[in-house]
C-alpha cells in the first residue's frame, strides 16, 4: 500500500487528536456496508468512526490544521 502525503498528514492530525487510524481498511473493518467501496483511511476511537477520502495534495499546512 502506497500512501500519498496528504494521506500521511490526514493520519497524522487523527492520530494527534487520539483515534486510531487505519489506512485502507479491510471491508469487514468498516462499520457498516459501502457496497464494496473502500476509504483511504478509517479512524476510530472509543465514540466514531470516521470514513476519509483524500482528494488531491494538501498544499496548505493551515488548510489540514482547520478540518
């Protein structure tokens, strides 16, 4: 698995804030069934679970810090 660095940066800031992240996740790692799409990252924690897809390059430093 190859990740962008966007990717690397989206992780990074979750991982900062606590969740456990996890690039590409397997379809039965996913909380519920997305007709076989597959994210680029899955972050847990103990109350959500959030589904990313990064589109493009992070450009801006701020830009990642506000989301």
């Amino acid at each position: 698995m190859i990740m962008s660095e966007a990717e690397r940066q989206v992780q990074t800031k979750y991982e900062k804030m606590g969740y456990e992240v996890i690039p590409q996740p397997a379809k039965e790692m996913l909380p519920f069934d997305l007709g076989g799409y597959i994210p680029d990252l899955l972050c847990k924690n103990k109350e959500e679970n959030i589904l990313i897809e990064v589109k493009g390059k992070v450009i801006d430093r701020k830009l990642l810090d506000d989301c």
